[in-house]
C-alpha cells in the first residue's frame, strides 16, 4: 500500500538526498539507540543476577527497562534504515514495525508515575506500603499495570486507524495520514499530565524528606547507612554498650532491610 508514501510525501515536500545534516541526525540516532540498548540490557542483567535493588522496586525497573528496549528496537528496524539507507517502509508493515514505538512510550511514561506514587506511598503511607511490598500478587498486579494499560491503548488505537507510522520523509515518527482525532488529544494532553503528577508526588515527597531531617537534626546527629560499613556499624555497636553502661546517654540505632537508617545521640 503505497497510499500512505504518498499522503506524507506530499505532507512534507522535502529532498530525499542523502545531505551531511541528515547523515550526521543519523549517526546522532544510531549512537542514542546503541546506548539505550547497552543500558537497559545492563540494569536488566543487574537486576536478574544481584540483590542491590530492593526487591519492590526491581518490577518498576525492569517494566521500565523493558519499554526503553522496546522504542530502541523500534529505531533499529525502522528509523535509523529510513534516515542513513532511504528505506520506505509501506504499509502495513510500517505501521507493524513502528506501533511498539507507541507501545514503549506509553509504558515508560506509565511507570515513572507508577515509580512516583510507590515512593508517595512509602512516605505517607508506610504500613500500606509495607503490605503492599508483602503480597505477592498485588503487588505484581500494579507493578504490571503499564503495560496492561500501555497494550489496551496501543490496541484501541489501532482498531480505531490511528496507526504510528515511521515518515522516511520527515525522517521521525509520525500519526499524519491516520484518522487520531481522538487519540491524538488524548496523548497530547497525557505528555502533559503525567509529568505533572510526578512533579507533584515528588514535591510532596522532598518536603516530607524536610521535615524529617528537621526533625532529626532537632534531637540529633545522624548517619545514612550507606556510608557505614559492617565494621564501622560494630564499632559504632560497641560505642554504644560503651555509652549506656558509663550512664552518658542513650543511643537509637534503626534498620530497614539490613541496613541502618540512622545513628541518633540523644543525652539523658
């Protein structure tokens, strides 16, 4: 089907040389997309085969992870051919090369406000965090709605022809010579929305993240655990017995999951 050629051919009206800005968006394009793979395929593999990343948070990385690998390929098989080597994809394999572009989109822009509220949770919400973190199922369940979610829109936008096509004209992505008058507010208006939530959820959780070391500051000194090591901790550990037993004061020393939190003085 070379209808669709056509319509963005005359969309565009652009030369079709190979130029040295073209070539130089080119290379631009194909180093974004080797590092985008090298990258997530790396956090991937972190997260498979080590345990530094709580376990809660390993879901969000990997759905995350996935989708950046998803728009990637989609460059690789579609826009970088179209830019460097002139290749015109007609339909309908254009529009099945390009769609997990949309696909990838949506769900990294689902997840980073997913990321954003499980973070809110957490600090305003500990106990239901915890449980959450707790439960098996439901927490697979909403770690998975971005893609849930990203799959039910990619699907009713394709049932409706509103196709994501890759413009060997324009040299990007484009939803031109498709019927999205629907869609194409609905997304216009999430590219908004979405950052705005995480701004949001993250403004509220810095001026918790405030409040909490103005409150530590007010009955003491204290340590993030990351820079402790487990000798350190022992020795801090025998400070302390040190401390209580010459009746001097008394030391708070918390955890969460193995590491310690904080390192509070407190005088009697």
């Amino acid at each position: 089907m070379a209808e669709a050629l056509e319509c963005l051919r005359l969309l565009r009206k652009l030369d079709d040389d190979m130029t040295p800005e073209r070539i130089a968006y080119g290379v631009v394009v194909v180093s974004i997309t080797l590092a985008a793979l090298l990258l997530n395929s790396l956090l991937i593999a972190v997260i498979l085969k080590t345990d530094i990343i709580p376990r809660c948070l390993r879901l969000y990385l990997t759905s995350a992870a996935t989708a950046g690998i998803a728009g990637a390929v989609t460059n690789a098989l579609t826009l970088i051919p179209a830019i460097l080597f002139r290749i015109q994809l007609m339909d309908p394999i254009n529009i099945y090369l390009s769609t997990p572009d949309t696909l990838g989109y949506l769900t990294l822009m689902l997840t980073t406000t997913i990321i954003a509220v499980d973070r809110f949770i957490f600090f305003y919400m500990n106990e239901a965090h915890s449980r959450l973190k707790a439960a098996y199922y439901p927490l697979r369940i909403f770690a998975s709605m971005p893609w849930i979610l990203a799959i039910i829109t990619t699907i009713c936008m394709n049932m409706s022809g509103c196709y994501k096509r890759t413009d060997p004209f324009a040299l990007s992505y484009t939803y031109d010579c498709s019927d999205c008058s629907f869609y194409s507010i609905l997304l216009s208006y999430a590219a908004y929305v979405f950052p705005g939530v995480n701004f949001v959820l993250y403004s509220f959780i810095y001026l918790r993240i405030l409040k909490m070391r103005s409150h530590l500051r007010k009955h003491g000194q204290w340590l993030t655990g990351s820079t402790l090591n487990k000798a350190e901790i022992k020795v801090r550990e025998n400070e302390t017995d040190q401390s209580i037993n010459s009746n001097l004061g008394e030391v708070d020393y918390s955890r969460r999951g193995g590491y310690p939190l904080l390192f509070r003085y407190r005088s009697s």
